[in-house]
C-alpha cells in the first residue's frame, strides 16, 4: 500500500491532548497486539463512517466558518474536523442523496441514487427493499459491521410497517441507537412513544433506554463508538471493522405538538466535555443540569445560535475523542475517516441558517435541491493512503460511497450500485465520473422560506422537484405536477455561480445543454 507516512501535515498533532492515563490503560494490550497484526491484514483499513444530521455546507469550519466568514463574525467552531480535513481530503461538490434524513439515509445506505432508490421522499421508517447495503458490503469483505445511532429505515415508527429492515437484518452485526426516526429528535432519550414511534435507545432487538437516560446523545453515541473499538480490538485485533455512527447533532429537537418532555428548540447538553474524553458507560448528568450547558466560546450569542453553535462544537468534540481514541489504540494510520451530512441545514424548530450562514455560499436549505439544500461538508481521512491537504473538486453523491468502500474493502461493489469509487480521486487520478441526480416532492406545499438571504427564489413553492448535475452545470426544475409552464427547468454554471442568481436556460448559447439535461431530468424521474 501506498503511504505518505513522511509526509503527514504539521497540524497533525494540533488538538492532540496529553495521553490520558484510564485510555492508554484500555488500548494498550491492543496497541502491543495490533503493531504486527495491523501488518497481517494489510489493504483492509478500519472504517468509521460519520454522519451529520441536517449540518449545511457551511456549519464547519473547514468548508466555510474558518475559510469564509470574517474574526468579527460569529463563528462556529470545529477544530478536530478542520484538522481531518487538513490531514486527508475534502470533497468540495459533495452531495447528499436527497434533502432530507430519510431517503438521503437510504441512498447512502443502499449505493443506490435517488429514482432507482426504494426509498424516496418522505419515507421515514418505512422499510427498504433492496438486498445490498454497506453492512452487508463491507460484511462480505470480512470487516465486523456496527451501526450506532439513528437509522430511521427499519420499518416500524411512523410507517407502522413490520420491523423488515432492521440493521441486524440488513448486514450490520451490532446495533445500538435510535431505531425510529422520530427518536432522533431528541438528545435525551426516554421509554415513550410519538406518532407511533420509539423515542428510546435500541440496542439490537431490545430497549436499552436505561443505559442512556439522562445522557446527552452526541456523548453517549462517541461513548459507545470507543467502546465497541476498544473491546473489538482486545478480541479480533486482526479482523477490520466498518462503524456507521450516524448522530442526530444537528437535527433540531422538541418540536412542539411532539409532546416531548421538554420543548426547549434543540437540546444541549449538562455539562462540558470531558478533557480526556468520554469512556462507557457514563454518569447520567443531573436532572437540573440537563440542557443547560452553552459552551462558553457562545455565551455572547442569541439563544437559538449559542444552542446551535453549542451542538455543533460538541459533536465536533466527540469525533475529535474518537479520532484521538483511533490514534491511542494504534490504528489512527490505517483507519478511514468519512465524515459527511445527510443535507442541508434547516429553519425548523427556530433555526435560522442566516445567522451563521450554515449554506455556505450557496442558496436554499433542508428539502430544497438547490444547492444549498443537496451540497454537504465532506472529509476522508486515512493517513496511510490520503495525502494531507487533498481537495477534490469533481463533483460526487451519496451512493459513491458503497462503491468506495467496497473497493477499500478488495470487493466488487454491487451490480445495483448506481455510485462510483472515489479512490482514484483521492490518489490524484481523475476517476470515474458520478452520477448526481435527485428528485424529492415536497408534498405539504410549502416553499422555500422567504428568508432575505434567499432572494434567487424568495416564496418559491418546492411541489416535486428534480436536480441533475452535469460537469460545471446543474439542471433542476420545481413544482413539476403544476404544468403550466410552472415547472420550467432551469439551469445554472455553479462553478462560477454557486448561488444560483443567473438562470441560464434562456441563453441561446445554452441551448444543446438544456436540452441534453431537460432529456437526463425526464429520464431518470420515477413516480
Ligand atoms: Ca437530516
């Protein structure tokens, strides 16, 4: 294998906290097994797969906070994910599958784009269909396969659909987390049920909510995600493991009408971080103290964005103690870090993406397919095969990651598998190019909120609507079912214009390209 060992970046021992003495003591049997083990079962790296909920393309630091908005500003603050990036590679046209949890989940899930997906619009908890999905991908590849925290597409919940896709079921050897979908709207779990679905922690087919009452979600998922390292190292240290750890930060919480205990717009925890980490299992926090704690960086700002901007940062925390944890227990070198989010930020439960310019430079938001409603921050970071500072600027989606990973683990990828390996990229190489295609209906009729800052499409009513990205272009149309001339595609070169102000269907220069993508959009669409 490849490795650029001498080459690592200089920020790469930024943020690394002194060896805290209970952690070295928990990974150093592994450390000394794994120093010629990690040798023997060479070309399979460990993978943990990270997975933002609703965090814009702009929420870190490395993708627009540090990059793009000024010291006067208010910014959030992401230090362990600026410094994965610095050490591996940021994917600069990254989209989700779709804006929103659900079928975004399943596409990721399945390798399969949206269209050709089972699981589209608003699907939650209803069941999949399709056989393949990276649990049982990297399963075939020899890797041990852990999904922990929000899975939302097992059936069951809202759907009220059998229990048919259940992690178990579905390729993953342990699961522990948020079965429902409706689960993940909370931070602070308990034995109840909304609109059908499970509001507790599962842990494989059974209620564990008693091990995470009174723990806040980001900690306990980083909690568990170690402890599943540390034991699976001291007992099949030659064997690579796959970890889906999909957290629920920063999905907004006590939507009103919920009747969730508490009603506060989107939870924070009781306490700070630990400085040497979280280790399982932890102290609840007290019953007074829960959702209380604002991180002291935000102590100057409005509620709502010190909440946020709180969230954010502890979720950064938690992946920094889990990268820190890879590192103690030896197998940082040849671990991959994925990080992504499922799409883009929302204005629910009163967010506000203006405030600290969570889409970046784009325009539109979670359930939109404008671009600031499908581009996520994205990072890979694998030590012995990344080079520091990558950036690829190719645009790729969702359903590339099974194909990675299967290529990671020495697999074919499935034959349904719509995505494309992005290794090559990462090696420098220009690799297969994707396919990035959605289509989402929208089906309450709302529009686009008419935020100031929205003006390409102040008041626009979403109704069905379909994106495909072509090269520099992308092609989308809206409220498709209206006729009339209303769902007239558009086009737009988001290279050099990213926010979407310049429709280009018009341009008779454009007019070979319009055509060609008009025909891709009618295409690929599937009722
Ligand atoms: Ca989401």
């Amino acid at each position: 294998m490849k490795t650029h060992a001498t080459e690592r970046h200089p920020a790469a021992d930024v943020g690394r906290a002194a060896l805290p003495r209970r952690l070295a003591a928990m990974c150093a049997i592994a450390v000394l097994a794994l120093a010629p083990l990690a040798a023997a079962g060479a070309g399979k790296p460990h993978v943990v797969f990270i997975l933002a909920d609703d965090l814009g393309y702009g929420d870190t630091g490395f993708s627009w906070q540090q990059r793009a908005r000024a010291a006067a500003q208010a910014r959030i603050l992401t230090p362990n994910l600026d410094r994965l990036a610095r050490e591996g590679a940021t994917m600069t046209s990254h989209y989700c599958a779709a804006p929103v949890c659900a079928p975004s989940r399943a596409s990721l899930m399945l390798g399969r784009v949206q269209g050709r997906c089972s699981l589209r619009d608003n699907c939650f908890d209803h069941a999949f269909v399709e056989r393949d999905t990276l649990g049982t991908v990297m399963k075939s590849a020899g890797y041990a396969t852990w999904a922990v925290g929000k899975w939302g597409i097992a059936g069951g919940g809202e759907s009220g659909e059998p229990v048919s896709s259940h992690p178990l079921d579905k390729g993953f050897d342990y699961f522990y987390g948020f079965l429902d979908h409706m689960a993940g709207h909370t931070y602070y779990h308990y034995e109840g049920h909304i609109r059908g679905a499970f509001m507790g922690i599962t842990e494989n087919r059974t209620n564990a909510t008693a091990s995470a009452e009174g723990i806040y979600s980001t900690d306990l998922f980083a909690a568990k995600a170690k402890e599943l390292i540390s034991a699976h190292l001291a007992s099949k240290p030659g064997k690579p493991f796959f970890l889906y750890l999909a957290v629920n930060a920063i999905h907004g919480s006590g939507q009103s009408g919920d009747n969730l205990p508490d009603k506060t717009p989107l939870h924070v925890p009781g306490r700070p971080y630990p400085e040497d980490g979280v280790t399982w299992p932890l102290e609840r926090e007290p019953a007074a103290a829960r959702n209380t704690w604002i991180n002291p960086a935000y102590t100057n700002l409005p509620p709502f964005a010190a909440r946020y901007a709180t969230a954010i940062t502890r979720m950064d925390d938690a992946i920094g103690d889990i990268a820190r944890h890879l590192e103690r227990c030896g197998i940082a070198e040849d671990t991959l870090i994925i990080f992504t989010s499922d799409n883009g930020p929302a204005d629910e439960y009163g967010a506000d993406p203006r405030f600290f310019g969570s889409n970046g430079p784009f325009d539109g938001m979670k359930r939109d397919v404008f671009e600031g409603g499908m581009r996520v921050p994205a990072i890979a970071h694998w030590p012995a095969r990344i080079r520091p500072g990558t950036v690829d600027n190719s645009p790729s989606q969702f359903h590339d990651w099974m194909a990675t990973l299967a290529e990671v683990g020495g697999v074919g990828k499935p034959g349904l598998c719509d995505g494309v390996s992005l290794l090559p990229r990462w090696d420098g190489k220009r690799g297969e190019p994707s396919l990035v295609y959605t289509q989402y209906e929208f089906p309450w009729g709302g529009g686009t909120a008419a935020f100031a800052g929205f003006k390409a499409r102040k008041g626009d009513v979403r109704g069905l609507q379909q994106m495909v990205r072509a090269g520099d272009y992308v092609a989308l149309r809206t409220r498709m079912r209206e006729g009339g001339g209303a769902a007239k595609v558009r086009l737009y070169n988001v290279v050099e214009d990213p926010f979407q102000s310049r429709d280009l269907a018009g341009d008779e220069s454009q007019r070979a390209r319009l055509k060609a993508l008009t025909k891709s959009l009618d295409d690929r669409f599937k009722e």
